[in-house]
C-alpha cells in the first residue's frame, strides 16, 4: 500500500462556509473538498460502470475492487435514486443553512423526526444558530415529498 | 462521507501506453496511482475527471512521458463526530469490527457499546465471541442482522511497517473507532417501531 500527498488545490469557497466549519471544528481541508451524499456518489459511479461496458465486454475486469463495492455501498445506502430525486434532495436541504457536512449526513441518513435529526447532526442545535424544531420539521417534510421512484 | 477532491500532480505515462489516446493513457496512469489508496484527504474510490494535462516532456533517458495533471478524485472520508451505516463483520472479546464494503477497518472497542452488557461465546461461530446488550428485560445480541449505525470518535493512520511476520494481519492504512453508545446508535433494529418510554425510565 502506497500513501501519497499530491498538492491540494484551494478552491473558493463562499467566506459564510468557512466560518461554519470553523463552528463545527472540522478543519482546513474540508473546505478545499465538496461532499457528496451517497445518492450523488451512486449516480457517479453508476454512470462510470456505464461507460467502461459500453468500451469493454468484461467491464468488471477493469473496474477495481474498491470501485464496485463503493458502488454496492452507496446503491444500498441511497434513499433517492433517479437524478431528478436527487437534485431535489440536494436543492431542499441547500435551502435551510447547512454546512455542506450536514447537509450530506442527513442526506444520507434521512431522519424522519427533528429529534432523530439532532442526535444525528447535534451542530444543528449549536448556540447562534436559527435551526428551530419547526424548521427542521418543515425540511424534513420538504425531503419526505420528494418522489424516490420515477 | 464521499468527498470530490481536486488535485495536482506529476503523472508518468509508459511508453507502452503512449499509443493510446492522452486522456485514456492518463486516467490508466492515475488510477493505477490512485485507487484504493489511502490520501491525507482520504480513500480514492475512483477518478472522477481530468481538468486539465500539461507537459509531456520525455526527461533524459526515461522513455515514458511526464505530464502535470489537474484532476478530481471521490474519496472515502470519514469524519469525527460523522454518523455512518455500516454492517456487522465480526466481534471478538475487544469488540466489534463493521464494515462498508470498500472499507473494513472500523471497530467498536468494548467501551463504546452500551452498558450492561456480556461478552460470550458465539454458539454459531466456534471462533467467535458475541456481544449481548441487555436493556430492562430484554437483550439484544449484535450480529449480521441488520445495519449497525455508528458515530465516528477518532481516525488513525498507522505508519507503513517496515517489517512484517508471516502471519500479520494486513496492513490497514487507516483505521476508524467508532461508538454505537448514543441515540440511534447500533443495530437499527433497535430503534424502529420504538414505544414511547415512560419518564420514570432512565
């Protein structure tokens, strides 16, 4: 196994994003990196497996290992499957003033309950930030109305 | 979590390749740099596009090509304080190890499963010790059954051994600790249809 440090390339990010990552302790790094929800990695590399059987006849030859059980992973972890679905999803939850990190963690995890999405995003209830139980409620139901199968 | 990350760096494409078209050469060249090998910014899981390719310049007595590269890349990334869905892969009397599929070396250490709880021998699995939470009444073992959700406490890159026995385990380049003692922690069966608790509890 090799361990390798290509230089990282700063990317600009908004100066709201840096101060809330700084409020959720996550680091530097974070901030030259954007996240993704599993949804959004499974239609990536969806469309990757794609491309490599319309070039080969055994795609899975060339198709690593790591890359074919990410992709069983994020398949099996993704609530919303078709692009419109998770456009939407990523659309909602950009509107209520998430870090990029939450947003990704409760894209992931789909609380159904603003308890169940506090304990899975406590920052949400950090001192100075506006995140009410009500609003996190409306999101939620935002996110609930959103259609999984197309 | 999955990141996209954009990087720099100086990719060697070998003459056996330079036949191919530049872009297929060059992504070869980074995957076979960059797959399933652990950055400081996290697992590669695959090459997500190339930005932009300079260079090419053939260095003396080298025959392969050398090319600056600009390109992004999905990582695996776990973060401190990240809950994540996992599953079961094994236990033994120091806790238990989960897995992601593409990534194996989580572990719960016995400390961070929920108290009361026992250790015994797993009566399915001669080389196994189980775990079994017990809650009021009820106990609750923890197995393959259903998705475990865990809470990442700590990431650890161990350095490259430089000697390894015969039988060592191999070598995990970044090992996450993770705690199921929380709300919505553990198996998820733990959680679902769950009756009111009466305030006297707890």
């Amino acid at each position: 196994v090799r361990i390798r440090f290509p230089s990282l390339v700063h990317s600009a990010m908004s100066g709201e994003e840096e101060e809330n990552a700084a409020e959720l302790k996550i680091g530097d790094e974070f901030l030259k990196a954007k996240c993704l929800m599993n949804c959004e990695v499974s239609l990536i590399l969806e469309h990757k497996y794609e491309q490599l059987q319309q070039v080969s006849e055994d795609p899975m030859n060339q198709v690593s290992q790591v890359f074919e059980k990410s992709l069983q992973y994020v398949k099996r972890f993704s609530r919303y499957k078709n692009p419109d679905a998770v456009r939407q999803v990523r659309e909602i939850l950009s509107r209520h003033q998430l870090t990029e990190f939450e947003l990704c963690v409760l894209g992931n995890l789909c609380p159904e309950t603003a308890e169940e999405a506090v304990a899975m995003v406590p920052s949400l209830k950090t001192k100075g930030r506006a995140h009410s139980d009500e609003a996190i409620e409306k999101m939620l139901n935002d996110l609930s109305l959103v259609k999984r199968f197309e | 979590m999955f990141c996209l990350s954009e990087l720099e760096d100086t990719v060697r494409v070998p003459p056996s390749d330079l036949n191919l078209p530049l872009e297929v050469a060059i992504k070869k060249a980074l995957q076979k740099l960059f797959l399933d090998k652990v950055l400081s910014i996290g697992l590669c899981v695959s090459i997500y596009g190339i930005k932009s390719i300079e260079g090419g310049f053939v260095l003396p007595g080298d025959g392969a090509a050398t090319y600056k590269v600009r390109f992004r890349i999905v990582v695996f990334r776990p973060f401190v304080g990240e809950v994540i869905a996992a599953k079961f892969k094994e236990s033994d009397s120091n806790g238990l190890r989960l897995t992601l599929g593409f990534f194996e070396d989580v572990y719960v250490p016995a400390p961070l499963i929920p108290t009361p709880n026992r250790c015994e021998p797993d009566p399915y699995n001669r080389n196994q010790m189980r775990w079994v939470w017990k809650y009021g009444d009820d106990e609750f073992i923890i197995d393959d059954s259903c998705q475990i959700k865990f809470r990442v406490e700590n990431i650890s890159y161990p350095p490259v051994p430089t000697e390894r026995a015969e039988d060592a385990k191999p070598f995990a380049p970044m090992v996450v600790t993770g705690t199921i003692d929380d709300d919505g922690l553990g198996p998820v069966s733990w959680w679902e249809a769950c009756a009111p608790i009466s305030d006297d509890e707890d």
